[in-house]
C-alpha cells in the first residue's frame, strides 16, 4: 500500500487520531530497560514512522527515561518524511523501504514498527531487516491493528462495505492482523523470546460527521475502497456506518497486537 499522494494532514487526521493513543502503550511493550544504557548512549530506530505519532513519543519519553538518545525514523512516503523533518528537527528522518534499511548492521539498540508490518511487501524480509541493523541482545517490537477479530479502529466501516458487497478486500487478511501471526511472522525473521500481546486503546468522538469525516481524505485501504465508489454507493456505505454507531459523543474502543522479540547473535 503506497501512501507517497497522501498528504501528511490527511493522514493525522484519519489514523492518526488513533495511532498517537497507541504509541505510549507500544513504547511501554517494547520494554526498553535504561539498564543497558551504555556511554555510547542509545539509538532507537521508527521504521515506518508515518507523520510521526510514534516518532514524537520517542523524542518526548526516551530522554527522560534513559537521558540522551539519538532517534531514526525511515518511511517510504515522501511527504509523511518531510512532515516529520519539520515537526522534530532532532530526528534522523530518511526516506527508505523496511525491506531495505538504509543502516549498517547492529547499529540500533531497539528497532520499532508501529501499524507498518501489515503493509511491507515481505514482511518476514522487513522484520529480518529490521533484526539486522539491530545490535546483539537488542529488541524488535511492531505491533498492528486486530482487523481479523474486527477490533480495529476501522472495523465499522469495513463491516458496512462487506454488507453492500460481500467481495471486497478488507483488511482481514493482512499480514499481522489476526491472534498469533505477528508472532509467527517474528519468530519466522529468527528473532528469539517472542511474545505477543493486546494493547487497547480508546478514541472518544464528538459525533457521526466527525468520525466519518476523515475517509473521505483516501487513506489507506479505506479511504482509497471508498473513493471507487460511485456517489450513490458512497452515500449507502456512509449511512450504513451512520446506523451502526450511537449517537455523539461515543467512544470507539480498538485493539492492537503487538510482538516483541530479541536478537541473539550466532557466535563467530
């Protein structure tokens, strides 16, 4: 899935609203330990770091909890990389494929993966990357929304598609989307003591028009199912979401799942 067209704006808007709830949770499982802090200091990679909702949790949190850290961010989009050039400056953000990190081997502490692994060509070759620039006893973390067990943020929406055309591609399938698969995608990458988790998050909306608002933007797999719709398929799609949801204010509670893992070196 290319996000290049997207605009940054748009995408805060859209996933944003959810990803920025996810981060601290995703950050805290990833169980960075400021024991192993050493005089070098840490290096923390985002790999798929979008407009940056995670990238900030890093910059705001990492300093306080284990001093002075040096954060990388690589993402495929042009723009969500010049969004996150301009919102943290301190930040070594390069346009780059997880499949093809542009770092040398062992170079990061923790390497980080948020709502990124579901969209990679390879997953298993973007964890393996993700592994290799990842220093001995070092952790890989990603974590992915649950659209499988239609825990997602966008479950109402895909519902409603999936009822006006039982054929359409949803997200369900996606790699890491289901109970146990990111597990099985890091063991498959030779990460070792891997465990997976569900991390929920709750999102309150003012009401119908603010939620729906941000599909009409093209984002992602939604956004761009809603955009081939013809006019009158687009307003049967948005009333059936209408219908499924309580009148405003109501809370929307989604779930993630998210794995981690540690790499273990072979001995020379």
């Amino acid at each position: 899935m290319s996000f290049n067209d997207v605009p940054a704006e748009a995408y805060d808007r859209f996933m944003g609203r959810y990803s920025t709830l996810l981060a601290p949770l995703f950050l805290d499982f990833a169980g960075l330990d400021p024991a192993k802090d050493s005089s070098e200091g840490r290096r923390v990679l985002d790999v798929g770091c979008g407009t940056g909702a995670l990238t900030a949790e890093l910059a705001a949190e990492l300093a306080a909890r284990f001093g002075q850290e040096t954060i990388a961010a690589i993402d495929p989009s042009p723009p969500f990389i010049q969004a996150v050039r301009e919102r943290y400056p301190q930040v070594d953000a390069r346009e780059a494929n997880a499949e093809e990190l542009p770092f040398p081997d062992a170079s990061f502490d923790a390497v980080l993966a948020q709502l990124v692994v579901h969209f990679l060509t390879d997953p298993v070759a973007g964890i393996r990357e993700m592994r290799r620039v990842t220093r001995n006893a070092g952790v890989v973390a990603a974590s992915v929304w649950d659209f499988a067990g239609e825990n997602s943020p966008l479950s109402v929406f895909w519902r409603a598609a999936r009822e006006l055309d039982p054929q359409v591609r949803d997200e369900s399938l996606l790699p890491g989307a289901r109970e146990g698969h990111l597990r099985e995608l890091f063991v498959s990458a030779g990460l070792r003591d891997v465990i997976e988790v569900a991390l929920e998050i709750r999102r309150e909306h003012s009401g119908f028009d603010e939620w729906w608002a941000p599909y009409a933007g093209g984002v992602g797999p939604a956004g761009s199912y809603l955009a081939s719709l013809d006019p009158d398929h687009r307003l049967e799609l948005r009333e059936r979401c209408r219908a499924s949801l309580p009148p405003g204010p109501f809370v929307l509670t989604a779930r993630a799942w998210a794995a981690r893992g540690m790499v273990v070196q072979a001995a020379a």
